[in-house]
C-alpha cells in the first residue's frame, strides 16, 4: 500500500488541472493458472503480465503490482476516454498474452477498474477501494472487461452533506435507528421451514425507510461498515434468539461486506455475540459475493476458517457470475449457492443462459450443495426454476422484504 500511497501522491502534487486514472487491474484465471500447473508458471505469467503492462504505458504511466493477480496504474495527464482507451488496450494485450514455462503455457483474461482522480483526491486506501470495487463489477459482469466507477472521487454531494449524512449513521448505529426487515427463501422440494434473508434499512425523519444504497456508499466512505456489520450480526443473533422459541428450524442469511470479512477481528466477535445471545449457529448463514472473494480469496478462507467451528453455515451470492465459478468451490466449502440473477433472469429467453443455469445446479448437486435462486419476478421464471431442480428460491413475487416475519411457507403453489 505504500507504493500506492507514493502513486496518489505522485497524482495529487500535479497541481496543474489535468485529469489522471487509476486502473485496478485483476488477472481473471490466476488461481485456476495456479491450481492447475503449479505457482512457478503462474508467478512467471504475472511476471509477464507485469513486464506487458509496463511496456504498453507510457513513460508517464506508474504501474505497481498490487497483489499475486492485481495491478495498479496511474495513468497521469489524461481524459476519462484516453484513459479507457488505456485500460482497454491493456485488457487485450493481457487477453492474446502467452507465457510458455518448460513445456506448459498460460493465458488469462482481466477486468480492469477505472477511477477518474481530481486533484483534491482522497489518499490511497480509498482511491483504491473504489478502483477494486469497480473492478469487482467488471468481474460478476463475466470478466474480460473495463468498468469506469461513474462518480469522480470529488463526491458530487457536499462535504458538509457527507458530514450530515456520517453523523446520521453514526446516531442511527448508537440509537438503534437501523432496523432488520426479513425477505423469506422458500424451498421447492417439499421442505416447508422458514428461511429469511436478512436486510437493513434506515428510519429517516417522519419514520420514513431509507434504503442500503442510499447511505452504505457513504458508510464505507468513512469506514463504518464494520460498525454497520456489527450491529447487523448483534441484531440478527437478538431476532433469531426470539424466533428460535417460537419457529425452532427458522434459518436466517446474513450478507456481509468486504470489510467484515477481511478484517481479523472479525470471526472473534461472531462467537462472542453468538455466546452472549446463546444462538444455535447452524441456524445462520453467513453470505458473501463471488467477485468479492475471487479479489480477496485469502482473507475470505481465513474468516471462512476463524467461523466454522462455531457450527455456521456459509453461502456464496452472486455464484455463477465469474468465468469458473466452481474453482472457488475448491477453496471454501459453502452449504449454499446462491445463483447469480442475470443468469436465472435470463433462463426464460435465452437458452444459452438455460443451459449454464441447468449446468450450475446439477454441478452443485453433484458436490451436495443447496442452490437458491434469488430476484425472482414471475412465474414463468418460478416453472423454470422447478423444472432445473433449484432447491430454493427468494424475490418480490414471492414476497418483498418486511419488518415482520410473517410469510406463508406452507401456501407455495407450483
């Protein structure tokens, strides 16, 4: 991180008005490279990569390799377009690149992200983070493409707003103005439990709902998701413990951000509140995004690790929207897949995304694992879905979330 920090730094001393780039830059196949012709071709590919990279920009460009798969680049003294241009030259450089290696060859793909900088930019780490967040998007988009964060890191609303808006969530954790509302997940083969997926909302003024993707942005701007995400887990464990007396199998999902599962603290506190609130842990069901742990998968098997022998069950959202998604399965052993929805939204018109949504369940099923289909709107897509064996399913047309735990599990009708 100190390189990067030397990068920004680099790019905020300009001082002369013109726009600079950071690219994130994730090699899409390291680990399968990796996994299956051993690290000495994989580190002499990313060696490669590292000397194609520098190569293809110019003497104005910084480039640091960020992590075994990452890159990061500055590219100084151009627009948003000449700095796509880059980033998309770079991306099929990488894409036609071969590294040879005692008879055994790789090749890999990247999703690069983009971050336009200003010259009152913020330091390194959060450069950075937004970088990886759009390269993240570029991955679950299937990879092999460039993804240009839209919002220049001078934030378009105020810093006195961004002021407002932290102390908001700042009181709303410490007053318990944060509240859980519960979206149910039904089973399609006959088993009538409940399941709820576990969601957050904000009560603004006049007891009116304010939604995640209203003010989570700006929580993680000011790095207080790990306060957000302590409060949800403590909240959640407190609702579960109530329900437990009345429904004995409820199952609660619980989504949790990047910065809950790269921190090292993190699995202590879980078994603490799962101490003090005396949960039954198989009863939860820890979720965490594909492209979040293909950028972060060390850390991930390392929280994946400091929980599992609390007897917690764990799910990966959005499976199925990188290019192999099963190879992540090698690495972390979830209960549940929970299937990504431009593949299930796509099932009832497209019979190339029927095909791989048919191929992902019996995979799954064939390695023992639970698969749910989320962002469920109608009931051409509820028939397909039966008829491709999913095992569970969760979205609007079967109930939107609510602050009650009232749905019916034994009205499902196919």
């Amino acid at each position: 991180m100190e390189k990067v920090d030397d990068i920004i730094i680099q790019s905020q001393a300009g001082g002369d008005g013109k726009s600079h780039g950071v690219l994130f830059i994730l090699l899409d196949e390291y680990k399968q490279i990796k996994d299956r012709s051993g690290l000495a071709l994989a580190d002499a590919y990313t060696t490669d990569i590292a000397k194609v990279i520098k190569e293809k920009c110019e003497h104005l460009d910084i480039s640091a390799r960020f992590s075994d798969s990452c890159f990061i680049v500055l590219v100084t003294e151009k627009g948003v377009n000449e700095t796509m241009d880059v980033a998309d030259n770079l991306r099929k450089e990488i894409e036609h690149h071969i590294t040879d290696l005692h008879g055994a060859s790789a090749s890999s793909t990247c999703s690069i992200g983009v971050v336009m900088l200003g010259d009152a930019s913020g330091n390194a780490h959060d450069v950075v983070n937004l970088a990886d967040h759009a390269c993240t998007t570029a991955k679950s988009q299937g990879g092999n493409r460039v993804f240009l964060h839209q919002t220049s890191f001078d934030a378009k609303i105020s810093q006195e707003e961004q002021t407002t808006w932290e102390n908001t969530i700042i009181e709303a954790i410490a007053k318990d103005k944060l509240f859980l509302v519960y979206q149910p997940i039904a089973c399609l083969q006959g088993d009538n439990m409940e399941r709820y997926d576990i969601r957050i909302r904000l009560r603004g003024e006049n007891n009116t709902e304010i939604r995640p993707d209203e003010f989570l942005h700006i929580a993680e701007k000011a790095q207080l998701m790990i306060d957000i995400d302590k409060w949800v887990i403590t909240n959640t464990f407190k609702s579960l413990m109530q329900r437990l007396t009345i429904k004995p199998d409820t199952i609660f999902f619980m989504k949790l951000s990047r910065e809950a599962v790269t921190t090292a603290s993190m699995p202590g506190f879980i078994k603490e509140q799962a101490a003090i609130h005396k949960v039954d842990m198989s009863k939860i069901v820890f979720e965490v995004a594909e492209p979040l742990i293909v950028t972060h998968l060390n850390k991930v098997k390392e929280f994946y690790a400091g929980i599992a022998d609390i007897g917690c069950k764990f799910a990966i959202d959005h499976f199925g929207s990188g290019l192999n998604p099963f190879q992540i399965v090698k690495h972390i052993s979830p209960d549940y897949l929970k299937i990504d929805n431009t593949i299930t939204q796509d099932a009832s018109n497209s019979p190339e995304s029927l095909e791989k949504l048919k191929s992902i369940i019996d995979s799954a099923h064939e390695m023992e694992k639970k698969v749910v289909a989320t962002h469920l709107e109608d009931a051409t897509s509820l028939a397909i879905l039966w008829q491709c064996r999913v095992d569970y399913i969760q979205g609007y047309f079967l109930q939107e979330p609510s602050p009650d735990l009232n749905h019916d599990f034994n009205g499902l009708v196919i």
